[in-house]
C-alpha cells in the first residue's frame, strides 16, 4: 500500500523565544505526525490517490490556539479537503499578537498522496 504524504503550503517562521508575534501570528506547532495526517486525509481521496488542497481560516486565541476556524475553499471541491484542513487545524498552535486585537490566519494545506 503506497503511503500518504500531506504537505502544508506555509511561508513564514517563527522567532524563537518571543512571547508575542509582532508580525501578526507566528507558528509554534503544525500538524506533523503521519497519524494526524492521515486521519484528515478525506477517504474518499485517500482511496482514488488524489491530490488537493483545503484552505482554512482561524481567529487566534489570547493562548495561541486556533478559534472560529471556517472553511475558505477546497480544490477539487466535493472531496472532503476543506473538512480535513479544518480537522488539522485543531493541533495548529500560534504565538499570539503582541497587539490586543487577536490576529486571523490563512492556512492553506495541500493533501498529496505519497509513494
């Protein structure tokens, strides 16, 4: 049976030791065991090997966790990949904003079956 492989489309650091993020929100942890992945992995994909990408979008917490996270978009649409980005999110972790005001986030994941 091939593996499966889920890649996050993410561009931007974290500064280490900081106890705020003055550049918005900051990551501090991903989704990263193969386990987390393949739970999220929409089945129906999983079973026919395709690809895609589901975009989510969350408000982050005063405690750096992820709140009101909604769906932006999925691609191929129907396939479950917005609903398995938004399962992901909950092990997201940010550092919050320095400013008052809780900072949202984009987080576009990209499913992709591996070999």
């Amino acid at each position: 049976m091939q593996g499966l492989m889920l890649a996050l489309l993410l561009a931007e650091g974290t500064a280490v030791g900081a106890a705020c993020s003055k550049s918005g929100a900051d990551w501090v942890r991903l989704p990263m065991s193969q386990a987390e992945y393949l739970r999220a992995y929409p089945a129906k994909a999983r079973r026919k090997l395709v690809p895609g990408v589901g975009v989510v979008s969350c408000r982050v917490a005063a405690d750096g966790r992820p709140e009101d996270c909604v769906i932006i978009s999925e691609e191929p649409p129907g396939l479950g990949f917005g609903e398995g980005a938004l399962k992901l999110s909950a092990f997201f972790r940010f550092r919050p904003p320095c400013a008052g005001e809780p900072a949202r986030v984009t987080v576009p994941i990209k499913f992709v079956p591996g070999e």
